[in-house]
C-alpha cells in the first residue's frame, strides 16, 4: 500500500510519498512477491517548472515504468513551459 501525501496553502505545494514498493510475478505457474526499500514515487516533470507527478499502484503502461516515461518526456519537454495546466 502506497502512502502520499500533499500539504498545499495559497504559496506552495509539498509531496511526499513513502518508499516501499511490492513487485508481483508469475515464476513457474506460480505468484511470487518481493518487497523493496527505496522505490522512487515522487517526479519533477519538468527541469524548468514547478510540476510533478505522484505514481502509486500500477507502476507500468504495457510493461514500461512509468520512471521511465516520465524521464523520457522530461527529456523531451527540454526548455520549453507553458503557461497553463490542462487536467
């Protein structure tokens, strides 16, 4: 179970997740679990805007991480903003 937090008042927004993470897997006809500290859930969108995404449950889109989709479309935002959000 994923926790996270957000502490947010007129001037600034504070994230905060915990750590863990539990990886599920069919070996052999059979579901194993492994349990690991240190998992990243908590990511800067952009390098150059004050945005970021909080990932909890599913941690993948078609077997890709959804760390690596966000560093691939940080990469490729490069410099450029916006000037408004769209949810």
């Amino acid at each position: 179970m994923t926790s996270e937090v957000v502490i947010m008042n007129r001037r600034a927004i504070a994230l905060a997740a915990d750590s863990a993470v539990t990886v599920t897997s069919v070996q052999n006809g059979r579901r194993e679990s492994k349990y690991f500290k240190g998992a990243n859930k908590v990511f800067e969108l952009s390098n150059h805007s004050s945005v970021a995404i909080m990932i909890f449950n599913m941690a993948d889109v078609h077997s890709v991480p959804w760390e690596i989709i966000i560093k691939s479309y940080r990469a490729h935002l490069g410099k450029r903003a916006f000037s408004t959000l769209v949810h």
